[in-house]
C-alpha cells in the first residue's frame, strides 16, 4: 500500500453535505482517501461558480 499527496480542483455549491461528498468522491478516483482539506476558494463572478482547491493524502494498493 503506498501514499500519496494529491491536489484536486472541485467545483462546490454552497451546501455543506453537498461540498464533503463531492470532495470525496472525486478523491476516490485516486484511492482511499486517508484525510483532505480545502485550502483555498475561487469564485468566478461572471459564471457565479465556485471551485475548492483541496489538498489530499489518498491510499492506493
């Protein structure tokens, strides 16, 4: 088994429940994600989108 720390751009909505699951299940498009952090948020103003820049270390086989 073998870590690794990933960067990941997601785009979020404001719902809490919504962003968590959202984070997660893009993080386990690269193995099991062991703990994560949004570490940062860009808005676009013109398209009112906001995506999450997340840090992650995942667990891979």
């Amino acid at each position: 088994m073998t870590t690794h720390f990933i960067t990941a751009e997601i785009e979020i909505n404001d719902q809490q429940e919504a962003i968590a699951k959202a984070v997660e299940q893009e993080l386990s498009k690269h193995g099991e994600p062991l703990r994560w952090a949004i570490t940062s948020v860009k808005e676009e103003s013109v398209e009112q989108v906001k995506t999450a820049i997340v840090e992650a270390v995942v667990t891979c086989k």
